[in-house]
C-alpha cells in the first residue's frame, strides 16, 4: 500500500481518499479525503467546485 498523508488535525490518523459517481455516472476520482481515526473525523471534500472542509462525519439515509 502506498504511503498515505498523515492527518494534520490529530495527528494520528491517515487521510484516505474517497471517489464517487457525478450525475451522469461519470467517476470523480477523490472526491474527499477523510481521516481514518474515527475520534477526529476532519474531512475535505469538492462539491460542485467548491471545497468544504468540515471536523465531523455525519452518516446519511442513503
């Protein structure tokens, strides 16, 4: 596995990346990075342009 960011929020997890589908079905290749230590929960995403940056993970109904 290759070497992953190190998650500078809390230091002790890693920054993974995530992809997702677009609308029409066409693959966004990191989409967000999120830190794997489930007590920080920091996340970086793009949506429609813009980044967000955000300290929690929130699980959704889908």
């Amino acid at each position: 596995m290759e070497n992953l960011p190190k998650c500078l929020k809390c230091n002790e997890g890693s920054l993974i990346p995530l992809s997702d589908y677009g609308r029409e079905g066409a693959t966004i290749q990191y989409k967000a990075w999120v830190c794997t230590n489930p007590d920080c929960g920091f996340h970086l995403r793009i949506d429609n342009g813009e980044i967000s940056i955000g300290t929690k993970i929130r699980e959704t109904g889908k």
